[in-house]
C-alpha cells in the first residue's frame, strides 16, 4: 500500500519545539500523501506551554480524522495535544494529570520581572483553562482541585468527564504503517 488512507503513530516525550517541528513534518507528509485518518498514540509529562499551544492548534485544524491515545500518561500541557483530537481514548492502565503553571526563576532578577513572568503565567493559565472547560465537562470540586494542585484523572473519570470516548487500547492493524515521531 504506498498511500494509505490510514495510519497509526507514536509519539513519547516532552513538549518542545523539537517534537512540534517532528509532529508539523509528519502531519504534512500525511496530508500530502492523502491520509485521511492517524491513530495516534501519545505518551508525554508536558512541556512547554507555547510549544503545546502551537502543536494544538495545527492539530486541531487538520483536515483529516485523528484519534488519540493514551498508552500510560498524559500530563500537563500534553493534555491539550490530546484534546485536539475527535476521538480520544485511553487504556485501563494511564491516567491524566492537569494543574496550573509554575514558576521557576533560577537567574537573579527583580521584582517587575517577577510580576511580568506571572502576568504572562497567568495569561497562559486562563487560555489552557478555556480549552480545557471547552473539553472536560468536570464537577466543580474537581476544577477547585486543579486550581490549587495536580489532579490526577483516572481512564474512569476521564471517560465520564468527556476527556475521552471510551477505554481502548491502541492495537495498531498490522497492514498499516506505523510511524514514530
């Protein structure tokens, strides 16, 4: 089969501009060669919040079917590279995990700085919560929870939360290509 209409990927690791610019080559190559449908394994803590913004986005926008899968973990701003997906689902096994930004200053610096990093910080937060309140229909103790530490989700809750459409394992069909990105 030299263009399939289907294929089934795998993606482990953080969320920086490395696996974005990874992921806008391989999505490209897939468009281009007619794909219509990608399953599409992931398996990520995070990363970094304007790379994960950018890899939603272009995702999202995709004219092709993408089901995503959650293998073990997804966490932090791999969350929303999962939710731009039309059909998510996750093993018995994972678990999920959202919280809000941290702050982690290493260099010295003032105080404006300081207020202008948590400005941008809080910024960033209310955009992923927006996306996220779009997705998960959550209880509200579950949303308090997240405002003030990691939740963890578990495949039961994230199936009645709407995170995902169901528990399923990603079984790659063996005459379709897998690809790693």
């Amino acid at each position: 089969m030299t263009n399939p209409q289907e294929v089934y990927a795998t993606f482990s690791g953080d969320i920086d501009s490395l696996a974005v610019s990874r992921f806008f080559n391989i999505f490209a190559s897939f468009k281009n060669n007619g794909v219509k449908k990608v399953n599409l394994l992931i398996q990520s803590c995070g990363g970094n919040i304007h790379d994960g913004f950018a890899l939603y986005t272009y995702l999202k926008n995709m004219p092709m079917d993408i089901s995503t899968y959650n293998c073990g973990f997804i966490a932090s701003i791999a969350m929303l590279i999962f939710l731009s997906a039309n059909n998510r689902y996750a093993s018995k096994l994972s678990k999920f995990m959202i919280h809000k930004s941290t702050l982690c200053i290493v260099n010295p610096t003032n105080i404006p700085e300081i207020k202008n990093k948590s400005n941008a910080i809080e910024r960033d937060d209310s955009n992923i919560e927006s996306i996220l309140k779009t997705k998960i229909n959550m209880p509200e103790d579950q949303w308090v929870i997240y405002k003030k530490m990691d939740l963890f989700i578990s495949p039961d809750e994230a199936l009645k939360y709407g995170i995902i459409h169901g528990i399923s394992e990603f079984e790659p069909i063996e005459s379709l290509p897998l690809v790693s990105i």
